[in-house]
C-alpha cells in the first residue's frame, strides 16, 4: 500500500518536472510483461521485442552503474536476455516480470563478481559519466553539478546500497520486491536504501552549500 | 520519525537528480543482438513442434474416445429373449401356451397328433414356424416322410434351426423361444407333448425313466397344475 503509494506520488511529480521515468513503462504493466512473455513462450517473436523495448533501457542503466564497467555492463545484459530467452519454457507467471528480470540481473552481477575479482576497484565508468564534453567547468549549472556529485557518490556507494538504490530507481521496485532481488529480508532492503539515499543527499547538499 | 525515515528512503531530490543524471540507453548493437538471439531461439525445433502439439494432442483424444465408442457399439448385444425368457415362471409359460395355441385356431391350421416326445430336447427346440415351414401344419398327417424329416431336422438341435424364421411369428414365436427357455431351465416336454394329459405324463415318465428326476419333477409340478384331477400313481415316483 505504502509502495503503491510512494509510486503515484513519483509518477506525479515526473508528470510534473516534465520528466520521464525510466521505469514507468514497468510500472502497472505486470501483466502485460507477464502475458507478452508467455506469448514468446509459444514463440511470438514480436511480444518478446515489445517486452524488451520496456525494459532494456533501466536494465542496462542498472547494470552500468552496479558493474561501473561499460563492457562488463555489456556482458552481463546480454547474459541476462540470454537467461530470460532460455528460460521462456519454464516461465510462470508467479510474480511481476519486473522482478523476475532485476533478480535474474542481480545474480548473474553477483556471479560476475564471484568470477572475476578484479571487479573491485574497476572504476572506468567514473571518467566516462562525469566528462562533460565541450563544457568548461566554470560554465556547468548547478543542477549539473548536482547530477555530477550524486554520480561520484553513487560510484562510492557499497555494492548492496548501490544495488537497492538502483532497483528502486530503475526498476521502480518495492522494498519487498528489493528483498526478493537482492535475497535479504524487508528491513536489511529498507536499511540498505536509507543509507544509499542519505548518503547521496549528503553529496549533493555538500557540494551544493560548499560555493 | 517514521516520515523522516520515510522520506530519507525516497528523497525527491535525490530521485529527481538522478532522473536528469540516467539517460543512458542500451546500445543498438546490443539491442540488434538480443532481438536476434530472441528471433532465433524461438525458431528451435522446440518451439515449432510447440505450435502444433497441442491441436495434435486435442484431435488425438478426441480420435482416440470416438474409437473407443465406435468399438462399443459394435460388441455383441445379449440377447434380449434371453433376459425375458429366463424371469418366466410356469405360470408365464401356460398362458404364453394359451395365446400360441389361440394363434394357431385362428389361423386354422391344423394340429399335428400328439405324439409324447422321447426325446424331450430336440422336441422342445422346434418353433411353430418350423412346423409350418415343414409343412405339418397343412400336412396331412397320415403322411409320415415329412413328419420323420421334421423329426431328423429335431434331432440336430441348435445348429440345425434356421434363426431368421424365429421372429416373425409374432406370439407364436415367443411361445417356441419360452418353450426352448423353458427346456433349456428344466421343461423339456413339448407342447405337442403337453396337449394330452396322457401324453404328457408318458413324457414325464419317460424323463423319470433317463434319470432326469429333477427335470419329471419340475414337468410333474406344472402338469398337476394344469391337470389337478388327473391321477398316476407312477408319475410322482
């Protein structure tokens, strides 16, 4: 209730800022993911596209700042499509779509990790993101360097508050739902995104009161 | 302190920001390979043989249930003569007896003379229309060729009737099938056998003299009925 909640207050103010959520087109659509995925499953090739096309852009969003590495971002959201399309025959329709994806996501970045242990520390992303091609620093907004702290900040979050941060903002998922991704219980998820949360408004208040 | 906690998890600032600062989007290459690997994972055998399984499933039972009905309908009925006959008391039989031999007044045909039956079998398998197709019934009696040939054809029992000439006598024909019933459950002297109380007790004892004891039982039970006031000191021994 308190999520559905929180939801269309977003989505209100998204309305408002003239903004686009990345996740809205998951957000309310459950069972249309549900129902084009087992029309793929009986081997609709243009349900899958359209399921894809709602969800590849938050997907591959989450994925870039959890690995903070483009090419391994790049890996692992094929591998993800690659787990989904396979896994076609055996889909049931138990839960959102949108959590089914984001878990299977999830793991396949924690297997990555697992896999390669020079993850740590891989922080290629950092130069690329805050680039500002053509724009002297003197000349950036303030709204830009907002964006720019809370990019630094969010690459310095932990692995497990980055994680639920990025689950709420991409794929617009519940405290539940964040549980059930990342495995934890309701309060370890609420804990982790309260941390993630204040320590980027923190970021973004330092830099924005250090002028 | 709920709402604070509350709003530290959901800063609008902070999701605002991070609005603006997401724009990135999946790469069409990578895109194109995705759709690609989708496109042709869905082309595996798997997924063909998917479409049409479950049609082939559903016309397969189907096919399969109307073959099984088919096939029901075609096993052997039992007969029903058989299932009616057997619930026929004597009491059934006399007046079955009565109606066939209102028949045959009828049709004026004539009565062959009764002549007791030793053998009680054959003579309670003939029908009336067996008669008639022997020619006893118009026949003159004093002719013996045809009688004896109508004997020859009794004395071959079963195998030797002509089963399609069984049910077109109507009421006459029920009587012969009751009469065959009836020898086949115990009765075994004929109704030529019957007409005469005298005759019918020579079956009787006849049947006593074969050793068919329960058989001259049964035939005795019924001829008292038909006959109370006849009496034979052999006949009850």
């Amino acid at each position: 209730m308190a999520a559905s909640a929180e939801s269309v207050t977003r989505s209100a103010t998204a309305l408002c800022s003239g903004t686009t959520l990345p996740y809205a087109p998951a957000m309310g659509h459950t069972p249309e993911d549900s129902a084009l995925m087992l029309r793929y499953k009986d081997g609709d090739v243009a349900a899958f596209e359209t399921l894809y096309r709602r969800h590849n852009d938050p997907l591959y969003r989450y994925l870039l700042r959890l690995c903070r590495h483009r090419d391994t971002a790049e890996d692992i959201f094929q591998d993800v499509w690659g787990k989904i399309v396979k896994s076609r025959a055996s889909y049931r329709p138990t839960a959102k779509f949108t959590t089914f994806l984001y878990r299977v996501a999830h793991n396949c970045f924690i297997d990555h990790v697992r896999r390669n242990k020079r993850h740590a520390g891989n922080t290629e992303l950092d130069a690329e993101l805050h680039s500002h091609p053509g724009e002297q620093p003197d000349t950036l907004t303030e709204r830009s360097l907002a964006k720019e702290r809370l990019s630094r900040a969010l690459l310095d979050l932990p692995d497990e508050q980055r994680d639920a941060f990025l689950l709420r903002e991409e794929a617009g998922l519940s405290l539940d739902e964040i549980a059930a991704v990342t495995g934890s219980n309701r309060e370890t998820a609420k804990s982790r995104l309260r941390y993630a949360v204040n320590k980027l408004r923190v970021a973004i208040d330092e830099q924005t009161e250090r002028p | 302190m709920s709402n604070e906690r509350k709003n530290r998890e959901n800063d609008p600032l902070v999701a605002d920001t991070y609005t603006a600062l997401a724009q990135e989007r999946a790469p069409d290459r990578l895109n194109k390979r995705v759709l690609r690997m989708a496109a042709r994972e869905a082309r595996t055998p798997y997924s063909r043989a998917r479409a049409w399984m479950r049609p082939a499933a559903w016309a397969a039972t189907i096919g399969l249930s109307l073959a099984i009905v088919l096939e029901l309908t075609r096993l052997p009925q039992p007969e029903q003569d058989a299932v009616s006959m057997d619930a026929f008391t004597p009491k059934d039989m006399a007046v079955l007896r009565e109606a066939d031999e209102r028949a045959r007044a009828q049709s004026g045909a004539k009565q062959v003379p009764a002549t007791p039956s030793l053998t009680p079998r054959s003579d309670a398998l003939v029908a009336p229309d067996e008669e008639v197709s022997a020619g006893r019934v118009n026949a003159d009696p004093s002719v013996p060729a045809r009688s004896e040939k109508v004997d020859q054809d009794r004395a071959g029992g079963l195998s030797s009737r002509r089963p399609a000439a069984e049910p077109v006598l109507g009421t006459a024909s029920l009587a012969a099938t009751a009469e065959k019933k009836a020898a086949e459950s115990g009765f075994t002297c004929t109704e030529t056998a019957r007409e005469s109380a005298e005759s019918w007790m020579a079956c009787i004892k006849q049947l006593r003299k074969n050793g068919q004891q329960d058989l001259a039982d049964s035939e005795y039970g019924e001829f008292q009925r038909i006959f109370p006031n006849f009496a034979d000191i052999d006949a009850d021994k």
